[in-house]
C-alpha cells in the first residue's frame, strides 16, 4: 500500500500532529510528510523540537524526536513537485492535515495548488482517496465554514481538533490523545490511545 501523507500547517496543535506522528511510526513503514514554513515555527514555539531549515535537517531531527527508524519518514519540501504526493498516478492512500489553517482549509476547496500542501490534498480528492483536515480555528467565520460544507460533500472528513471529557481526562496529553485517536479510527490505524465507546 502507499504510504499515508501528513501535512502540518501553522495554526495551534502540534501536540496532535506529533502524537499522530508517533502512533503511525509504530504501525506503518514509511510515511510522508509535509511541514509549512509556518508551521515550523509553530512547532518550535509549542514543543522542545527544532526542526531546522534544510529538507534534510527536518528529515533527520524530526525521525529523532520521534523515533523513528532511518527512512521511515520522508519529509517533502512545499515546491518539490517532483514527490510522489503531486502526482494522481501515485497517491498517498490516505492524507491528513493536522493542525490545518484557514488559509489552508480554502486553498484546498478552490483548489489552489500553489504549494505541495496544496496539491497533495487536491490528489487525494481527485483520485478519490481519504482526506482528514484538523483545524482548530475558532470562533468560526462563515466563510470557514462554507469551505468545509463544499469539501465535506466532497467526501472530506473535518474533524476539529475537539476532545470529549467522557473519559474523564487527567491530563493535556489525555485530551491530545482523544483527538489523535478519532483521525486513527478514520484512517483504520489500530492504536490503543482510547477504548472503544462502550456505553
């Protein structure tokens, strides 16, 4: 199978995108991701990780903090048009964005691919695959959520980056864990951060 692509942009919520991170290096070979200019920045103000500036520096720091193994992740830069996630002939199965901005958000419903973001998501949306997009924006416009309305009947899954208290947290990395675990479910990913509902 195809490796699943994450994209991480600048808006809050690192914690959810490296704990997705972390859940799929145990269970999946190689994964993509992609990491916004902003979103570096974003990670280094939210977390300890420094991720650096070069594509190859990002690869190697990022594979650290999580440990991942040596070419288990492969880190994309955004004008490299030349990855396999710009291309329907060889989609990621699955994409996830998470956190996702706005700007993000509408780039990907008007179908601006003017980033590799952009246009992976495009891909995955052409060729019929599962996208999750994880913003956490609020108060939300109307224009937000008019843009997710048009790519939810798409077959888009917005999932806001929202946790329940029914299991009655203890902890932020609880609450972290709530959500990451709804973008597994939806990616049929088996992980053991939360017990199915049982009533």
């Amino acid at each position: 199978m195809n490796p699943i692509a994450i994209a991480l942009t600048g808006a809050s919520g690192m914690p959810y995108a490296l704990t997705l991170l972390k859940e799929l290096i145990k269970t999946q070979p190689h994964i993509y991701v992609m990491i916004s200019q902003a979103a570096s920045i974003v990670i280094s103000m939210e977390t300890t990780l420094k991720l650096g500036a070069e594509r190859s520096t990002i690869e190697k720091n990022l594979s650290q903090y999580l440990g991942a193994e040596q070419g288990q992740i492969e880190v994309f830069s955004k004008n490299q048009w030349t990855a396999p996630v710009a291309s329907g002939s060889n989609p990621p199965r699955a994409m996830v964005v998470c956190p996702c901005t706005m700007s993000t958000l509408s780039a990907i419903a008007h179908g601006h691919g003017d980033n590799l973001i952009h246009r992976a998501a495009d891909v995955v949306i052409k060729e019929q695959k599962k996208l999750i997009l994880v913003p956490r924006e609020t108060p939300y416009s109307a224009i937000h959520l008019e843009n997710m309305l048009k790519l939810s009947r798409l077959g888009v899954v917005i999932m806001d980056a929202n946790p329940a208290f029914y299991q009655q947290p203890n902890s932020i990395q609880d609450l972290v864990n709530f959500v990451v675990a709804r973008i597994l479910d939806h990616l049929a990913v088996e992980h053991t951060l939360l017990p199915p509902w049982q009533g």
